[in-house]
C-alpha cells in the first residue's frame, strides 16, 4: 500500500505535523454511495495489509462504512528511522511507546482495513514525540 507522505500541517488543534484523513474518508464514501465511483475501486486491499488486519490490528469499533459488517479492523503502521522500509506493524500501545521512545521523525500511520469487503482507507498520520517525551 502506497503511503502519502503529508505536506499539509494538519487540522488547526490536533498534534503539530499530523494530518487528517477522515474528511477524505468521508467525500471517497459519498462518492461510492452516489455511485460515481466504482465499490471495486476502494475495496482494494493487499493481501498482505488483509493479513495484518486479521492478525494484527484492534477491532474497529464501528462497522465497516461499506458493506456494513463487523469486520473493519484498525491498523497501525510506524514509519521512520531505523526502521525497515515497509514500516513496522504495532499491536500495542507498549510497542507503540516503545518506538516512539526510538529516533525522532518516526511518524505512526492509522489504516483501516475490512476483512469483508477489503475496504481500505488512511484515517490519519501522526508524529511521534521522540526520544525526549517519551520518558
Ligand atoms: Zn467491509
């Protein structure tokens, strides 16, 4: 899965160089729901992002925006120095800490995923502290 790199500064109130996918999220399913764009063309997810989701993510706390189904799992990815190039997948908020405490300019990138209907979407991009915040 290609990952945008943010440009933007993010929502006025949220972290400082993190970035807000859901607004995008948002406009994507109207435009599925009207029908201009094609259900095939969002519920694209790799199998290996698939593979991640079944094994490690959180269950999403609503049901999937597109078929409906329980099956929507959040995924955290973390991207940055000292890490390998397709990111490293975290499944807890200790291994989250635990790389944020590594190299400052790793940034942790929030997918959802559904096992259903493979619907897939960015939700957000945030910054990680760094090693001086997280003591
Ligand atoms: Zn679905």
């Amino acid at each position: 899965m290609p990952f945008i790199q943010p440009s933007a500064p993010g929502r006025p109130g949220t972290a400082p160089g993190s970035v807000d996918y859901r607004f995008a999220r948002r406009k994507l399913l109207q435009q599925v729901r009207s029908g201009e764009t094609d259900r095939s063309e969002v519920c694209d997810a790799q199998r290996e992002l698939l593979r991640i989701a079944e094994h490690c993510s959180q269950r999403a706390t609503t049901p999937c925006p597109v078929c409906g189904e329980s099956t929507l799992r959040i995924v955290r990815f973390v991207f940055g120095p000292r890490l390998p190039s397709g990111g490293r997948v975290v499944s807890t908020r200790a291994e989250l800490r635990k790389l944020a405490a590594g190299p400052a300019g790793r940034r942790c990138y929030t997918v959802e995923a559904c096992l259903g209907c493979r619907w897939n979407h960015l939700i957000e991009v945030v910054p990680l502290a760094g090693p001086r915040a997280a003591t």
